[in-house]
C-alpha cells in the first residue's frame, strides 16, 4: 500500500471521507487484507488512545477563558506601543566593543609568544653555542660545546676527583680554540 490509500483508510476510520470515497474505501477494505489489517490497526490504536488520553476541565467556560487571553494580548500589544524604547547605556556600548578587540589582542599576544619573537637569540650572543647537558654522576664532569655554522655538537665528559691543575694533559693553549 502507498502512502496516499494509507492516509484514506486513517481518514475514513475518523470519519472524515465525503459519502461517495468512503464507499469506495469500504470497499477496499473488504477486498483487501492488507487494507483490513491497517483498519484493524488504527480502530485499535484509536481505541485505545481514546481511553487513556487525559481530560483538561477548564476551571471556567470556555468562552470565558478565550476572552481573558485575548484581553491580556490587547493589554500587551497597547503597553508595548506607548512603552519608550530602551536606551543603551555606554557601559554596555564600550564592552561590545571592547570584548572583540580583546579577543584580537589576545590572539595577537598568544601567535607572538608562540613564535618566540621576544627570545630569538642574536648572531652577537656570546653564550650562543653553549647547550645544558645533565649529568647524573657526582664524579663526572662534563663541558659541551655546540656549533651551528659547522652542525656539531662536543660533550667532553673529565673526572672530578683528578687534579687538573697537575696534569700535563690540560696545559692551556697559547693560541684561543674559538674562533
């Protein structure tokens, strides 16, 4: 069955078909099984909502109860006519504007931090080269050096224990190893 023979057998169940189509659903439903079975279904279904559906008493007549709303929608639109329109104050002028320029600066404060504009070393920075290696030994010492321009990077690891001052290993150089 489609859609529209549906909707007629609804119809026709609420008697709500003019004469001559209710006949001709009578009688569609007589020939038909699967048209009795949606019948039965509906009148079922009516049935039962018609038992179980809550009755709304109004605690006056109805007519009473339709002038007293249309009465508070007169009352309604006649004070919304006379009312004076709302100003604005300039509090809330100045946070509708203030709100989206702080959300700019605030954008414009996280994308700079973010590409650490403030902390970019510059080419004279002396301390350029050096990076902080962690040693977990209290014996060991370590000094480390990093060069960017030759893509290298030295961690030379000594014991603290030894005398360095005594060693003819560590003599200073006369000639400076950076350059």
């Amino acid at each position: 069955m489609n859609e529209d023979q549906l909707l007629k057998l609804q119809a026709w169940v609420d008697g709500e078909l003019p004469e001559g189509e209710a006949r001709v659903v009578a009688a569609l439903v007589e020939t038909n099984p699967e048209a009795r079975a949606v019948v039965t279904e509906l009148r079922m279904t009516h049935a039962f909502m018609g038992g179980n559906e809550p009755e709304a008493a109004l605690p006056e007549s109805g007519e009473f109860y339709w002038s007293k709303i249309q009465r508070a929608i007169e009352r309604e639109t006649a004070t919304a006519a006379t009312a004076t329109p709302n100003t604005i104050s300039w509090a809330a002028v100045l946070r509708r504007f203030l709100t989206p320029v702080s959300g700019l600066a605030l954008i414009a404060f996280v994308s700079v931090l973010s590409l650490n504009l403030f902390q970019r070393p510059g080419a004279e920075d002396p301390l350029q080269h050096l990076v902080e290696v962690e040693n977990l030994s209290e014996h060991v010492g370590s000094i480390s050096y990093k060069s960017q321009a030759e893509n290298m990077f030295v961690v030379y690891l000594y014991n603290k224990d030894q005398d360095v001052e005594n060693d003819e290993e560590f003599e200073p150089l006369d000639e400076p190893v950076l350059q």
